[in-house]
C-alpha cells in the first residue's frame, strides 16, 4: 500500500469518526433536552397536585366551619 493511499485512509477513518463524534454529540444533546423537559412536566405535575392538595384541605376547613356553624345554630334554637 502506497504512502498516499494510507495517508487518504487516515483521511477516511478521521472524517469517520468525527461524524460519530457528530452524531453522538447530537443525542447527547436530544438526551439533555429531553430531560430538561422532562424535569419541567414533573415540577409541572407536583405543583398541579400540591394545587390539588390544597384546595382540598381549604374544602376540608370550610365544610368543617360550616358544620361547626350548623351546630352553633342548632344549640342556639334549642336555647330559645
């Protein structure tokens, strides 16, 4: 093998390998975007169901101070 024909093989494996090198950099990439997205659908999600959350508990509270005012009428019916 001639020396110009090794020197166009090098050629060839170093266009190779820097197109992997390509290609692996861009899913690298696609893998970071993806988990950057990811991370924000997940924050998205927990703060829906703290949100949730929440209103539930305020639910709670104004049903319990409703009966509680339910109760107060009734002891003051039965007062008069």
């Amino acid at each position: 093998m001639s020396e110009n024909q090794q020197i166009e093989q090098f050629r060839e494996l170093i266009e190779y390998y820097q197109k992997r090198l390509e290609i692996q950099k861009l899913r690298l990439k696609k893998q970071h975007d993806l988990r950057k997205n990811a991370e924000k659908l997940f924050h998205k999600n927990l703060e829906k169901e703290y949100q949730l959350f929440l209103n539930h508990i305020h639910n709670k509270i104004n049903n319990h101070k409703q009966e509680i005012n339910n109760i107060k009428n009734q002891m003051n019916q039965l007062e008069s």
